[in-house]
C-alpha cells in the first residue's frame, strides 16, 4: 500500500512564504511624517513664488524679455489708471444725481472703454507673456529647446483653438469660484485655495507647452503636487484680492510676467508623489503616503467637466453624425491641443468644418484584471 505524500508544510516553508507575503504588502508613511512632508513642500513652493533676484537677473540680462515687460507693466498700469479713474473721480461725481444719463453714466464708461481696453489687454499680455516664457526657456535650457513650427492654414487652426479653450478654461475657473464662494461658512476659504491652484496652473502653463505635455499630463502634474502649487499660487492669489471685479484681472496681469520666470525656475516637489520618501536600503522599499492624505487632489475635476460640456455644445453643429461614445475628458483635452480639427470635412456642408474630438480620459484607468489592487496607488503613466 503506497502512502500519500504528506500535505503539512514544514516550519521553514511557511515562515518563507510569510515573509514573501509580508514583503508584497506596501509600506506607509506615518501621518506625521506625510504631514511634515506636505508642509515641507508647501514651504518651497512659497519660497519659489518670491524670488524676485532671479526675475530682475532675468529682466536685466536679456533686451527682449525687459522689453516685453516694460511694455506690459505700462498697458496693465493704464487698465488700472482707467478702472480707478471712474471708481474715484467720476463715479462721486454723478451717484444719485436726478439726470437719468448722469446715474447710468457707469455703464457707458465700461461699455466704451474699460471693457475694450481689458480685451485688448488680455490679447496683447498673452502675446507678450508667450514671447517673455520661449525667451525665458530658451536661456534656461538651450536653442534645443525651442522648434518654431512653420505656419501653416492648420497651425492657424491650433493656434486658434488652444486660445479659445484657454479662455474657455479662465471663465469656467471663474464660475466655479464664484460657486465655491457661496458655500455657507468656509466657502471664501474654498473659494481662496482654489484661486491658488488656478493661478499657479496659469503660470506653470507655459513650462509644461513648452515641455509638449498634454492637458492629462498638466492636471495631473498639479494635482499630485497639490500643496507645492497651493503655496507657489498663494501671492498671486493674495494680489488678486486688492481690488474688485476688473481690478482684480490687472492686478494679476500686471505680477504675471514676474511669475511666468519665477515658474521657469522653479522646481515642484515631489519628484515621484507616490515614493516622496525614498528607502535608503539596499531593497529600494517604495514608501507610499499616509493613506489619510490624499496623494492627488481633484482640483480641476468640475472645471474639466464643464469644459467638456461647452466644448460638446460648440462642436454639436459640426459633428451631428458622428456618434463617438466619449470619457469625461476626452472632448476637452483635443480642443485645448488643437488637435481635433478635421479639414477634410471644410466645404462639404454650409456649416463649415466639422471637429471631431477624440482624447484619453484624465482619470486614472483600473488594470485589464478589473481589480484595484492596494499598491495601485503607483501612478501609471
């Protein structure tokens, strides 16, 4: 009678498979040591937003950067004169006067002129504020760094609808702080962080197009350094509260160019937000954060989706028989590159081309297995 091979497992068999078990299990930072982390990092990120020695090294260093400054501190400084000029002077003089034409005085005032010369000065500071980053980037990193694309009837076309979108995303930034404003107790504190983050997304901007990333790759970049951004944003966000309305816009886009080379020479942290502590042993340990603090903050998740919403609305015309099934992003993120435009489709109907948009989703994606396992937190890109 042959005996069945035994199926206890020896001592040694278990604690070995004990052992490799506990080693796959992901190693966390404690809440203290995450919350020392964060602080440190918030800490560079406001120290980073004022350096100004590198911002007047920059400006003195090279003709065309000082002229493009020059040229939007003057344009800026008239905004404000011509804001200021009604609040203080003019607008004393005709409050509660019987003249229905002296009351309403304001409204034509803004109509004819203040609104006028904030387009113009939008335009003319996005053009002088792209010039000041190439040159900036080009010092920092070389001629390299810096292809001039031929212009071309479709880089018309891209330029055209990276320019809307961004001011489509400057007026759903707006809106959502306004809404968060109005959140009964610490909607302003809301409203303020948020304002924070915009602002430093703004000045980044021109970093990260100058770098070829994607609109995914710029949101999630923020958002996975949420506190360093929070900090960096802060002054800015700080001058944006001296004034009222249209005020507000000139005063930011007066500290913007500043900003913009701040930005070029700073360096966000963490490098990897999902190991921010790296293991100095011989077994390279990834050391998560505390899951009690989140490692992505979704800052511009209702932002994106009310994108998502004016773009698909713009784009129904265009695209009426096209039935793509579509993520949450995936509108956006074409329409912001430009890169959706079709031109095979112009002249082929009276309503003009057709935009067919077609991107990755910017959330995060489950593995093909379906499951989440607990050291996905490790980003995937």
């Amino acid at each position: 009678m042959s005996r069945q091979p035994s199926s206890i497992q020896s001592p040694y068999s278990y604690s070995h498979q004990h052992q490799l078990s506990r080693s796959a299990y992901p190693t966390f930072l404690s809440l203290q040591e995450t919350i020392k982390l964060q602080l440190t990092w918030a800490s560079r990120g406001i120290l980073e937003a004022f350096r100004w020695d590198v911002v007047v090294k920059t400006a003195t260093s090279d003709r065309e950067i000082r002229s493009n400054i020059l040229k939007s501190l003057l344009l800026n400084s008239l905004s404000l004169t011509s804001i200021y000029a009604f609040d203080l002077l003019l607008q004393p003089l005709v409050h509660n006067h019987p003249s229905w034409l002296h009351r309403n005085v304001g409204w034509f005032y803004r109509i004819l002129w203040q609104f006028p010369v904030v387009g113009v000065s939008y335009y003319l500071n996005s053009s002088w504020c792209n010039l000041i980053a190439k040159r900036s980037f080009v010092l920092q990193h070389g001629n390299r760094a810096a292809h001039q694309q031929p212009v071309t009837y479709h880089g018309m076309l891209t330029m055209l609808a990276t320019s809307a979108y961004r001011a489509v995303m400057i007026l759903t930034s707006v809106i959502v702080s306004l809404a968060l404003e109005s959140i009964p107790f610490a909607g302003s504190w809301i409203s303020f962080a948020f304002m924070c983050w915009v602002n430093a997304y703004y000045c980044f901007e021109f970093v990260w197009v100058a770098r070829n990333s994607s609109l995914a790759q710029r949101v999630r970049h923020l958002e996975e350094r949420w506190a360093y951004y929070l900090a960096f944003g802060f002054p800015s966000a700080v001058i944006c509260t001296c004034g009222s309305g249209l005020a507000n816009a000139a005063f930011f886009a007066l500290m913007f160019p500043a900003f913009i080379i701040m930005a070029m020479h700073a360096r966000p942290v963490p490098q990897d937000p999902y190991n921010p502590a790296p293991s100095t042993e011989s077994t390279n340990t990834v050391r998560f954060p505390s899951p009690l603090v989140p490692i992505r903050m979704p800052v511009f998740t209702i932002v994106i989706w009310l994108n998502n919403l004016i773009v698909r609305v713009l784009s129904v015309g265009g695209s009426a028989g096209v039935r793509h099934r579509r993520t949450t992003s995936d509108t956006t993120e074409r329409a912001e590159e430009g890169t959706g435009v079709e031109l095979k489709n112009i002249g082929r109907t009276a309503r003009g081309p057709s935009l067919v948009v077609q991107a990755r989703s910017l959330g995060d994606r489950l593995p093909s297995n379906g499951k989440a396992p607990i050291a996905g937190r490790r980003k995937k890109d």
